[in-house]
C-alpha cells in the first residue's frame, strides 16, 4: 500500500501454487511424471505439466475460473 497526499493506493496480491512430485523417502524432487489438474464437478483440464527438478506455478485465479 502506497500512501502520497492523502491518497492511499491498494494493490491485489496475485496468489500462486506450487505442485512437484517429490520422493516420500527424501523430498527430492522427481522429474519426468506426467501431472494433471482436473476441476473437480466441470472435469475441464486446468493445468498440465512434465515435471521436472523445478516446482510447477500456476495461479489460483486460474483455478476459480476453470473449476
């Protein structure tokens, strides 16, 4: 929140999430598993992704609308 003559300025956060594929034994993560993100009663394909040493990001707000 910036504050300048008497004016205060909001700025919306964008909220993000994080998925891996990890091993139970280490937490390493584990490349190369094929992830997908389904909405739970519309059934329409959210997200995608190979993963790989890397977590994958997708923004929430991309969850509300395709759910």
């Amino acid at each position: 929140m910036d504050v300048a003559d008497d004016t205060i300025v909001m700025k919306d956060e964008h909220k993000k999430a994080y998925f891996s594929k990890v091993d139970a034994t280490n937490s390493n993560e584990l490349p190369g598993a094929h992830l997908t993100i389904t909405g739970e009663s519309s059934g329409r394909l959210i997200a995608e992704w190979d993963s790989t040493t890397d977590k994958y990001e997708i923004p929430v707000l991309e969850f509300i609308a395709n759910a």
